[in-house]
C-alpha cells in the first residue's frame, strides 16, 4: 500500500502548535516500512478451543449480539 497524497502536501489539521511550520507529506520512501502494514487485518492462529482465536471470535459475537439487542429495546 501507498500513501494516498503525494509528496510535499499540506497536512492539514496534523499541525495544532502556534507559530510551527506547516506539516508536509513525505515520499513513500521515507516512511518505516512497518507503517504500511498497520491497516492489514491480524491472522490468528486456529490453536483449539479455548484459545485465543476462539476468544476473539467469542468477543465480537457477544458484543454484535450485545448491540442487536440494544437497538432492538429501542424500538
């Protein structure tokens, strides 16, 4: 993935000091590699029940299910 503005734009809103100069983009280069990956979902390893992928999976259903349930008090 690539940054989504070309070298040398203003960044607005990124600079909130008084008196600094405006921030400006960088070339892609000049950004750590490990930025790129930030955005790529994590792959869990599938490590039985009980572990930690199934934690997860458990997690976000009772949280969908917890808000399904919300909106549904609300009709």
């Amino acid at each position: 993935a690539k940054s989504s503005c070309p070298a040398n734009t203003v960044l607005n809103g990124v600079n909130y000091l008084k008196g600094q100069p405006e921030v400006l983009a960088l070339p892609d280069e000049e950004y750590p590699q490990w930025l790129w990956t930030l955005l790529d979902k994590k792959e869990l390893p599938d490590d039985g029940p009980g572990g930690k992928a199934e934690k997860v999976r458990l997690r976000k259903e009772n949280r969908q299910r917890i808000r399904e349930q919300n909106f549904l008090k609300t009709q």
